[in-house]
C-alpha cells in the first residue's frame, strides 16, 4: 500500500511526520530517516487498529487547488 506522508520540522529541530489518509497516524524522529522509519511503524499499527475496530484501513483524500 503507497501512502502519503507529511514532514515537518519542529521548534526543536524534530521532524513531525503524518499520515493524512489515516486519522491520529503521527510520528516523529530526530532525522528524517528516523521519522519515516517511525512513520511506516505509525502506520502499520494505526491500519491494524483500524481494521480491529471494523473501520476502513484509510480514509479518502483528495488534492485541491486554491486560486492565487
């Protein structure tokens, strides 16, 4: 399964890794490598949560464009 991951970068220098298409999926890492090892760990455990409690493994998203 391919998903999407946000990173960003903290006050402290820490990457804040997210997962859009699964709710509350959110990991962090002192590197970037870390974070997305984090991440991928995050969302294992998040789909098998989800899927336990009858709930679809990930939810729809789309990409919008804004006008400038």
């Amino acid at each position: 399964m391919k998903l999407q991951v946000t990173i960003v970068t903290d006050e402290d220098g820490i990457f804040i890794a997210e997962c859009p298409s699964i709710p509350g999926c959110i990991s962090q890492g002192k590197t970037m490598d870390e974070a997305m090892k984090n991440i991928m760990e995050a969302a294992k455990e998040c789909i098998a949560a989800r899927e336990e409690q009858g709930m679809s493994p990930t939810v729809t998203t789309r990409d919008i464009e804004i006008p400038a």
